[in-house]
C-alpha cells in the first residue's frame, strides 16, 4: 500500500527530471575539472548518451538504478503498488538500454554504464578508475 495520496505521488513523479539530474552534473563537473572535453546528451546517438567522448570514443551513461531496473540493488527493485504499470514500463526502458549499447557497440564506440548507487558508495573511486580507463585506450 502506498504511504502518500495518489496526487502527491503524482506530484513527486512529475518533478523527475530525465537528463541534467544531480549524479549526471557530478560527473560532467568532474570530467570538465579533469580536462576532459565532451558532448552532453548528443541526439546523434542511440540512447542520447549523457556525455560523449568524441576524442576518446567513449560514451557515458549515467542510469538511475529505479528508472533502469539496476539487478541485485535495492534501489532498482520493482514498485509494490500499481505493478502493472511499472513493470512493463521498466522492463522496456531496460530493453531499451540493451539495444542502444549493442547499437553504439557496433559503431565502433566504447559504452560505459556508470550506476547511481555505486557512485553515491564511492564517486572518487569510480570516476578515477573511469579516468585511468580513458588515459590507458
């Protein structure tokens, strides 16, 4: 059962917004204080990427573990309420997700998938190991 009435729930979803979020300016900051020139959210792309490395090859995406259905994590587990709604919905953004990779893949580019949880655990660790990875292609 949900906690909250269904029009402050829908309130809080419509305040969600799809690119720019927090986690996604963190790390285009940290990228840019690094030295790190890119694109941000290029439509040229499949996927639209986050930000695209257009030097290194490399695209990014910064998924949030709810809206991408993150496995094994306990912020990308399924809604109790409303499921036949949800589970479709995330499954296809999940979908989505496979087919843009494979698609950026194939055209030649390197796909790195950087999760909300891990870098609220660790943003310093993850992004200088993305960093290492960059230096070392």
């Amino acid at each position: 059962m949900d906690s909250i009435t269904n029009e402050k729930r829908s309130w809080n979803m419509s305040r969600i917004k799809s690119k720019d979020t927090k986690i996604e300016v963190l790390v285009r900051r940290y990228l840019f204080a690094k030295g790190f020139r890119f694109r941000k959210n290029d439509k040229r792309y499949p996927g639209k990427p986050d930000v695209v490395l257009p030097k290194y090859r490399v695209v990014i995406f910064v998924n949030g573990c709810f809206w991408h259905m993150h496995l094994g994590c306990k912020y990308g587990r399924l809604p109790k309420s409303n499921t036949d709604y949800w589970k479709p919905k995330l499954e296809k953004n999940s979908e989505n997700d496979k087919q843009h990779i494979k698609r950026l893949q194939e055209m030649g580019w390197t796909v790195v998938v950087l999760w909300e949880c891990e870098l609220k655990k660790d943003f310093e660790g993850v992004m200088e190991r993305i960093i290492q990875k960059l230096i070392a292609e």
